[in-house]
C-alpha cells in the first residue's frame, strides 16, 4: 500500500511539474540568424500591407459620415 501512495503521489508529481525549458547554447549559426530576420522583416511588411486598405476604407467611411452630417 505504501508503495502504491508513493507511486500516486510521484505520478501526480510528475504531471503537475511544469515541462522544462529547452537547453540553448545561444551558439546559432549567422546564416540562421539572417534567415531569421529577414522572416520577421516579411511578416512585419506584410501586417502593415494588411493594415493599409482597413484604414484606407475607415477612413472613406469616415469621410462620408462626416460629409453627410453637414447636410
């Protein structure tokens, strides 16, 4: 029976801890890292490429609002 506890216990241990970081040198090849940047670089153009016909139409709109009100 204490057997069994003990095991129950460390099993339930065990699922709780949470998982451990990976080990990371930091040793990444320049090559990679370039790579890497040039990534972030095309996904940050590519959000702002989003971006800009949203804030062209909600500004259109605004527009109108505004014209209209005048009336």
């Amino acid at each position: 029976m204490r057997l069994f506890l003990a095991t129950l216990a460390l099993t339930l241990g065990l699922t709780l801890a949470p998982p451990a970081p990976a080990q990371d040198n930091g040793a990444v090849h320049p090559e990679v890292q370039k790579a890497n940047a040039q990534r972030e670089k095309i996904k940050h153009r590519e959000r702002m490429l989003m971006l800009f016909p949203a804030g062209v139409l909600g500004l259109t709109i605004a527009l109108i609002i505004f014209t209209r009100r005048r009336r």
